[in-house]
C-alpha cells in the first residue's frame, strides 16, 4: 500500500544516503587578536635601536680607532703565510698593440694576520677586519717583515702600515765584524731578526747578482759563492723580510764591497796579475792571519811563496786559517795531511779556490800593496807579535825555542 510522501522524506535518515542533507558544520568562535600595547611597543623598537646604535658604534670605534686604549705592538708577517704565484698582464702600448706579460702576485693568510692582531690588542672584532679586509684586498697588500703597531691606527692604516711601502717597518743597524765568514754574518743577521739563515743561504745560492766580479767565481747553487764579498761595515736593515727583503739585504753589502773596491783598486790587481776574486781571497787570508797586525808583512810572505817559491816551500802556502775553514772547527795535527779539501793549502798548492772571510780595508790595501821582503815564514811568538823568517831551519828554530819557554 503505497505510504504517503510526507511521511516518507519525514523518516528518511539525515546520514548514510547520498541523497540525505548534512547538518550544518558548527560555528567556530572567533578569537579576539590581542594588540599590542602601543607604549611597550615604542620601548621596543627604541630599545632595539639603541641596540643597534650602540653596535655601531663599538665596530666603528674599532674600524675608526675612536676611543681605544693607548697599546703598541711588534707585528711579524713571516714568509710562510704567503701564498705566490705568477699572473699574466696586458698593457696597451702607445700604437694600440697589446704587451702581455708576467708578474709574482702574493697573497697573505688573513686569518692569521686577524688573529695576530687580535692577539696584540690591535683590533677587537675578528669578523669585521675579515669584511674590510676582504673589501680593500688586504691580503695582496701585505708584504713579509717586522711592523711597529698600534691603536691609534685604524684598520685601513693597520693594512697600510704592513705594506711594501709602510713607514711603520721596524729596522734595526747591524754591524758586521771585518773577517767574519759568510755562516758567521748570516747568523748574526739572524739573530738580530733581519731574516732566517735558511733563506740567506737560498738567496746567496741561486740568485745571480749582477756584478762583474762575481762572474767565474763559485757556480750558481753553492751558498758560499759570495764569501769575501759582504763587506763589513755597519747597515740599517728591515726586519723580518722574506726571499725578496733577503735580496736586498745581501745586494746591500755587495754594494757596500762594489763602492770600496773602486776601479783603480781593480786596474792594480790585473796589473799584478790577479784577478779581484784572487785578490780578495789573498786579502781574506791576510784578515784571518793577522787578526789586523802586520798586513802587508804577511802579504809579502804570501806572495813570495805564490811568485817565487823555494825549493822547500814549492808554492804552497800552508796557512792554518785556510785549512780551518775548511774543517769549520779547531784543527787537529792530522788534519794537515789528511783533510781533504781544496782549501788544505798545505796538500794543494796555491791560491783556495775563494775568499775565506770578508777582508776589510785594511787587508784589501795590504794585498795590493805588500812590504818587499825575502821571507816565507812566520810566526806568532809568546810577545803576541809575528817574527818573520827566510829558510825553514830559522822557522823550525824559533818554534823549538817557543815550546821549551812553554816548558
């Protein structure tokens, strides 16, 4: 029986049909936004800039140097943090042709350098020198050495001031003793913190010095090549300088010997048959020996013994100083006969095959100009004076004479 149509969508269910209505979703409330309070709100960005302000101003009191504690340092940049390679250049000529060409460019480990300055008091913020330093290109600024520092140097006069240029360069004046050998000068260099011995001797060895006298001595490779010819005098060096400062340093001195040993010095010695490097080993033999007393009496003997040898010296020397040098310590009886080396002027005859020490003025003068003597002996007596001799008899004598006094 069929069922009234009211009655039907009246009982229908409202879920599980497709066809049914859903109820309404329930009304959420809405929550009220709570503002913030307008005052405390200006408090915080008053404060936040404050903040800001005051930042500010301590990275610029830093960058600037405003308002540091007085404070000075001893800065040294070491060769070891830099970094060398070569970079090509292009130059446009005058006629528009382009030049290439290449030069050494050098880049210093700033994280060293920031750390360095950090460490002495010279700046406070590590981050923001790295930041300047990186907008200025500091680290191709730099170059190796020893810098007087301090905080009234902002950071752009911090870079300057450890530059190639930089008149805050710290100096020192060294003197070097007349007779001193090449190891004895490189290591009071050292000491006094010109550069290290190590990068002496690599300068000394491989590079090739523009003098004339130096043509023909010792070959490029041996460090000794420039023994004799460092000439002792007093010199104002920079301190703490690489390979390029060590350049400067040895030149310095090889000038120093260049302005002393003039031409006419030079003309003498070719005119007595010598060639300057002959001349200035003759002259450091003349140092070594004398301890600076009767130059030119000991080079009479050396000459006599070189030009005019006897039946009993047959044209060798047989000098003690040589034969130290070439042991580098204190001789023993045996080393007369039995060291090897072509310094041993008592088994080689003649001239050492260079200087073995840096002569001064003195022995450089007593070399071109020697007394006119018949001796080929000496010897130091108990008086601290030399006593010369003609024959070897008078020579052996006088030794026997000197070891019964001495019991």
């Amino acid at each position: 029986m069929p069922q009234d149509p009211h009655e039907s969508r009246s009982a229908a269910p409202h879920s599980g049909s497709s066809a049914g209505r859903s109820s309404p979703p329930p009304r959420r409330r809405r929550r009220r936004r709570r503002r913030m309070n307008p005052l405390l709100y200006i408090l915080l960005v008053v404060a936040a800039s404050a903040l800001l302000a005051g930042l500010a101003w301590l990275w610029a009191g830093d960058v600037f140097a405003l308002n540091k504690a007085p404070a000075s340092a001893t800065i040294t940049l070491p060769e070891s943090i830099f970094t060398q390679w070569e970079e090509k250049v292009e130059e446009t000529q005058k006629d528009g042709s382009v030049k290439s060409s290449t030069k050494m460019v050098s880049k210093a480990d700033m994280g060293y350098v920031t750390d360095l300055l950090k460490e002495n008091g010279l700046i406070e913020y590590k981050p923001l020198f790295h930041i300047f330093s990186s907008i200025v290109h500091a680290d191709r600024k730099l170059t190796p050495g020893t810098y007087e520092l301090n905080t009234d140097m902002d950071y752009n006069a911090l870079v300057n001031s450890m530059s190639a240029r930089s008149g805050s360069r710290k100096t020192v004046s060294v003197t070097i003793p007349e007779g001193y050998t090449l190891d004895q000068i490189f290591s009071l260099l050292a000491q006094e913190g010109v550069s290290t011995v190590s990068v002496l001797q690599k300068v000394s060895a491989e590079y090739d010095f523009k003098y004339s006298f130096l043509q023909g001595v010792l070959p490029l490779g041996d460090y000794h090549r420039l023994e004799g010819y460092l000439f002792p005098d007093t010199y104002e060096f920079y301190m703490g300088g690489g390979e390029n400062e060590a350049v400067q340093v040895l030149n310095k001195m090889i000038l120093r010997f260049d302005q002393q040993f003039p031409d006419s010095m030079r003309q003498k010695a070719a005119d007595m048959g010598y060639s300057v490097h002959q001349l200035v080993t003759i002259a450091s033999l003349i140092e070594k020996e004398t301890d600076g007393a009767d130059q030119t009496a000991v080079a009479s003997v050396i000459y006599n013994r070189l030009e005019r040898p006897t039946d009993e010296t047959v044209g060798f020397l047989n000098i003690d100083a040589s034969l130290v040098y070439a042991a580098g310590r204190p001789i023993t009886q045996d080393d007369y006969q039995t060291l090897d080396s072509p310094y041993n002027t008592y088994l080689n005859k003649g001239l050492p095959p260079g200087p073995i020490a840096s002569p001064g003025m003195v022995s450089l003068n007593s070399a071109l100009n020697p007394q006119s003597t018949n001796y080929y002996y000496y010897a130091v007596g108990d008086d601290n004076l030399h006593h010369y001799f003609r024959t070897n008899s008078e020579f052996r004598n006088y030794l026997a004479t000197l070891e019964h006094s001495n019991g």
